[in-house]
C-alpha cells in the first residue's frame, strides 16, 4: 500500500503529536459543530489512537481517526476536507466554515420564520385545555381529531400567504404541529384495528406447555408484524413559494417528531437531506439549522434533478414499500420538464402513493399549466391544495387507508 | 498483528484486494476493540471483508445473516424444546428439582450465532451480515451485546465472553441504523474500486485472467458503471464476466466485440438495463477501453 512504510522521521513524529496533543480538543469540537456525533469515547480513542503510532504522519491520523469519528456517508465524505483544513491548513477551509458555524442564511422565508419560530417555540401549552367547538369548519365525522386545535378553527379557511402579524403565523405554525400530531394518533389507532391472521406457533407453543408436561393447553399464536406508515416528504423551497414554505416547514416538524418513521427533504435548485436538522426539539433552533442547508435558494427550482438526486441517493434507504411520498411544491420548473417526468415515474415505481401538494390549486380559477406540473400529473395518486390548514386535515383519511 | 503493512500483506495473500484505508481501519479495530461497521452499494465486497479476516486471523468466520423479524431465539440462543420434552416424559415420577435441574443445563442449551461467537476459544470474525434489514428492536439488542459482551440466561444465569470476537457488521442502507450504534461502531464505507485495483481483483480471483485482460474489463466495467443503470453492477459481477470471459477463451476484448456484448448479460440484470445496452452502446463503450 502506498502510503505505508519509510516514516521513521522522528523529529516528524515529535512534532506532530505535540501538534495532536494540543488541537485535538479543538479538533474534536470543529467536528461536532459541523454535524458529527462525537461523544466522550470516542476523544479517549482518538487519544489512544495517537498514543499508539497513528500519529506518525498526517495521511495516517486522517486515516484512523475517519473511521474513528464518521457514522455515515455524509461524514465519511466531508471528514478529509475538515481534516485537511484543521490541521494541513489547506483553502478547503472556508467549505469547513460554512458546515460548522450556524449563521442565518439571507434566504429571505426562511430567516423570517426562523425569528417567529424563536418566539413561539416553547409556549404551546395553552391551547391544549381548550376543547374544539362542534361545528369546527372542519367536520368529517372526525371526532377528537382536532384535540386542541380551538384556534385552527379560525385560521382554517384562510390562505396561508394571507397571514400577517407575527402571532397569526406563530397561530399557525401550533396549528400545523397539533395537526401533524393528531394524524399520528389516529394512524396509529387504525392501524391496530385492521391487524389480522393469527397462525400458531408450533415451537413457541411446545415451550410455552413444557410445565403442563406438553400438553398444549396454553397456545402460542404468532401475528403479521405491520411496517408502520413512512411518510417521506419532499419540500420545494424555492422562492416562488416563499409565502408557505415557513408553515409548512413546521408542519414537518410537527410530522418528524410524532411519527415513528418519517423523513423530510428540502429542494430549490438542488436537494438537501433534512431529517436530522429537523428532529432537534426546539422548533426555532431546527430552524436555524435548516437555513443553514437551504442555502443557495432563489434561483429557479430543479424538481427534476432534486428527484433524480433522491432516487440514486436516498430512495433505496428512505422508502420501502409502505411509504408514502408527500411533495409540496407549485411545480414550477425551470430546468427539464421531461426529466421531471421520467424521474417521477421511477419514484412511482418505488413507493406506495404520491402526493402533490400544490398551494396554488387553492386558489381560485388556478389550472396546472405550468408545464413541470403537467409532466408530474400523470404519476401522482392524489393531487391536492395546500393552501390552508383545513385542506392539510382533508389529507389524514387518505394517509390513513395507505 | 498490530501493523498496517502486515495486515494489508495477509489481506492480499489471503485473495482480498484492499485498499490503504481498509487496512487502517482493521489495525484500529484491534487497537480500540470496537466493531467495524462497513456501508456501501451491493456488491462491493463487505462481505468478502470478513471471509478475508477470518483468514488473516486463521480463525473461523461466525455469520449471523438479519432478516426482518430476526429475534434473540434465532441469534442468541433457544432451549432445545423437543430433547427437554423428551426428557421429562423418560423422567416421569422423579422429584420436579432434579427434572428442572437437567433440563436446564447446557446440554440443552442450543447455541445461536452470537452465543457461539463469545464462547470460542480462539476469538472468531463475527460477521453481522445486512444489519439494516433486522428490526430496530434487535439494533438495540445487539448494541447491549457488542457493549458487554455477555448474555444471560434466565434459566442458567450470565454467560460472559471467554474471548471477544472480531465483529464486523454490514450495511446496504435500506433503513437508517440507529445513532448508537454508529457510534458503538468503526465506520468504513466501501465504494466501488478504481479501475487498477479491479484489475488486480480479476486477477487474483479468477485463474487464467491475464494482466491486459483484466485491465480491459476493469476498464470496461468502470464505463458501464457510469452509465445510468438500475442496477450497477457489482465486484461479483465482474468477477462473474471475467471468469465467462477467461471461459470462452478471450484474450482481448477487441477481438470479440459481439461476444463482449453478448455477454454482457453477467453484467446487468434487468431488462430495461439490458435494453439501454445497446450494441451501440457497447461497442462505443469498448472503444474508449483502450
């Protein structure tokens, strides 16, 4: 192997150690800042790593200390260009910058949002008590299914780009996250009810009567084991959506934090892996750090290219074949409406439903005419606007009978 | 068996190919103890990591396949139901202590992967083979294990680790592993190897492959890989054509442009990919392979 062997340069080693001893602390919170989940093992490690001769020379430290601190793909790939800049000095530096430090973006929606999450998001314990009037415009024999939700009332017919203040928003964003709760229970419920087919199990049962001297009087049945529902969704977070893109983006909050498996992704003119950013607790710090990936947005939406980006990369890990595909965007493409076609009927292929959230379908006389919408038409199940909250609740039963 | 070299060398003797990183980050796993966790494309050879460090270790290789609903009595250990039966039944009459006594030793005890793995005396590889298809509850069970290394029984009490294995686990991304256990784990992630080291994969593995032969299908491999197929194919696949390739008796693939498509079916394993590898497309993939 090439980068073995010939390292007997001691004044080499001396110096690189006493370099190691003293940056590795410093090293070590470079990394958590850009994202690697380093706890207090893995520094005693990477301390006894170097104790033991991998400090030698800087190819090998990288080396060792790569598998040492990544835990995914992501990281196995980014850590050389965080190495090499912390400890080489190489340019790469700046790119180790931009994924370390939490600076707001200048991405107008989502710096706004970020503010008036920060405001809201820890007081949310008011509307719990309230209980939902009976004739919430929102009626479908849904008993219980707005548990809380007293203020959706009011807000659920109007259209999210017609918020204003500050407190109507924050009004919104609580009532998106109860939403969001109130679809994971009653999945849940539904999802118990339908379980059938019960077959004995013979082993378990030989064992199960092994007291009665194996007569079988006590009988072991085995059941299906149902995959719960995944929801993936998919955001369009582009400038052209910028009025909605903030509620909804704490909708998926909302959706992340109650479902048991649910994935979120972010899309403008490229695709960005999101779940994580968006399981932090906190709703505002979330938003920090989702402004920090959704750099680069505002100028055009790829839709095409960011599915064609999730089908080779994140498709075989996220979806499986009780997923459901949410996309929330106003299809209006500015690369290849063709692509966008091909890439969603390979999505179609692999999911259990798609749904298109289109904002703009709310509006009146509004007609998919746009022409990345009508090359997604014909691959997507349901096709529903999104504008306001009432019409994110019409979306429950569907999702429930998936 | 501390240094790199060493290490790289008896992957190489042993028929693995490795690249400089793989052999770091085996040493670390002696060095720190910890389980390596190896992520990549089907068909990239992690599993292949652990036959070759069973053999660089000369110790059996110990391989817990997962599957969806894989439980502790398929992986750890299970009572032999059917012997303990039997023996109540041939004991009818004696004192229940003495039956319960016998019945619960270790006699009937059947060992499982896992359990086999910590009781060796020689430590083994410990192959945890697609981990991403076991259940979440497993994940969780399986990092109380590789923590600390023992098992109880609540019918014997604990069974602690005479040896640790070497443990190595494998991920084709289908789910999302668990923080913890990434954490737990060394992380290597295998890609596709470059064309040079392909080369001397087909040469170490399939006999009678020539030094300009394999380097052709390396090449060639490597330019069908960046086409946009379903399915890319694999280090197996590859190893598959050249021994197809070796069979026919090839010696350059220039010769035998339709042959070379022709066989191409070693290769992709769909038929859409199959139809987007048109003859043109072969040929002019065989034209850039110099």
């Amino acid at each position: 192997m090439s980068r073995c062997g010939q390292s007997n340069d001691f004044q080499e080693i001396d110096e690189v150690s006493r370099l190691v001893s003293h940056k590795l602390a410093a090293f070590l919170r470079t990394l958590r800042e850009a994202g690697f989940a380093i706890g207090l093992a893995e520094g005693q490690d990477a301390a006894s790593t170097i104790a033991a001769g991998y400090a030698a020379r800087p190819q090998l430290l990288r080396s060792a200390l790569k598998h040492l601190f990544s835990a995914r793909k992501s990281d196995w790939d980014k850590f050389d260009g965080i190495f090499d800049a912390f400890w080489l000095g190489r340019r790469v530096r700046s790119r180790a910058v931009v994924a370390g430090a939490a600076k707001p973006s200048n991405n107008p929606s989502l710096k706004s949002f970020g503010d008036t999450g920060a405001t809201q998001g820890a007081s949310s314990s008011a509307t719990d008590q309230v209980p939902s009037s009976d004739d919430a415009p929102d009626s479908r024999g849904g008993e219980g299914r707005m548990e809380g939700a007293s203020r959706a009332e009011n807000l659920a017919e109007v259209d999210f780009r017609k918020f204003a203040d500050p407190e109507q928003v924050a009004d919104a964003h609580e009532a998106a996250a109860l939403l969001a709760r109130a679809m994971r229970t009653r999945l849940t419920r539904r999802d118990l009810l339908r379980r059938r087919g019960e077959r004995l199990d013979l082993r378990r049962t030989i064992h199960k009567n092994i007291s009665h001297g194996g007569v079988p009087i006590a009988l072991a049945r085995r059941r299906r084991k149902d995959k719960p529902l995944r929801l993936v969704v998919l955001l369009d977070a582009s400038g052209s959506m910028s009025m909605y893109t903030s509620v909804f983006l704490r909708f998926i909050h909302g959706v992340l934090d109650e479902f048991r498996e649910a994935e979120a992704f972010l899309f403008h003119t490229r695709l960005a892996y999101v779940s994580s950013a968006m399981k932090e607790r906190d709703a505002g710090r979330a938003l920090d750090r989702l402004s920090l990936l959704a750099q680069g947005a505002g100028g055009g939406t790829k839709i095409g290219e960011s599915l064609q980006t999730f089908n080779r990369h994140h498709a075989a890990r996220v979806l499986h074949s009780r997923t459901c595909v949410m996309i929330v965007s106003d299809g209006y493409e500015t690369g290849d409406a063709a692509l966008l076609g091909r890439e969603m009927a390979a999505l179609a292929r692999r999911c259990r439903r798609i749904v298109w959230l289109n904002p703009m379908a709310g509006w009146a006389g509004y007609a998919p005419e746009a022409k990345g919408i009508k090359a997604a038409l014909p691959h997507v199940d349901l096709y529903a606007p999104a504008n306001t909250l009432k019409s994110l609740a019409a979306l429950e039963p569907y999702l429930a009978r998936l | 068996m501390k240094d790199r070299d060493e290490i790289a060398h008896a992957l190489a003797a042993s028929g693995y190919i490795a690249d400089g990183e793989l052999a770091t980050a085996i040493s670390l796993m002696q060095l720190l103890k910890r389980p390596l966790l190896l992520e990549g494309a089907a068909g990239v050879g992690k599993t292949e990591v652990a036959k070759a460090l069973a053999k660089v270790h000369a110790t059996d290789l110990i391989r817990l396949q997962c599957y969806e609903g894989l439980d502790q009595s398929s992986a750890l250990y299970e009572w032999n139901y059917q012997r303990q039966l039997l023996a109540i039944q041939a004991h009818h009459g004696k004192d229940a202590d003495s039956i319960e006594d016998q019945i619960f030793s270790e006699k009937y005890l059947l060992e499982r992967p896992l359990l086999a793995a910590i009781r060796r005396q020689k430590p083994p590889v410990l192959l945890i083979d697609e981990i991403d298809r076991a259940d979440d509850e497993f994940e969780a069970f399986l990092l109380e294990l590789l923590s600390d290394f023992q098992v109880s029984v609540p019918e014997l009490g604990t069974i602690a680790a005479t040896t640790i294995p070497h443990v190595v686990l494998t991920s084709n991304g289908t789910r999302e592993l668990s923080d913890a256990l990434r954490r737990r784990c060394l992380y290597h992630y295998v890609d596709y190897p470059d064309v040079d080291r392909e080369a001397r994969i087909i040469m170490a593995r399939i006999d009678g492959a020539s030094a300009s032969l394999s380097l052709q299908i390396a090449r060639m491999v490597a330019g069908i890989r960046k086409e946009e197929l379903r399915k890319v194919p694999g280090v197996a696949e590859t190893l598959d054509w050249a021994a197809a390739l070796v069979g026919l008796d090839v010696l350059d693939l220039h010769d035998v442009p339709e042959l070379v498509h022709e066989t191409l079916m070693c290769l992709v394993k769909t038929h859409e990919d199959k139809s987007r590898l048109t003859r043109e497309v072969s040929d002019r993939l065989l034209g850039k392979v110099a």
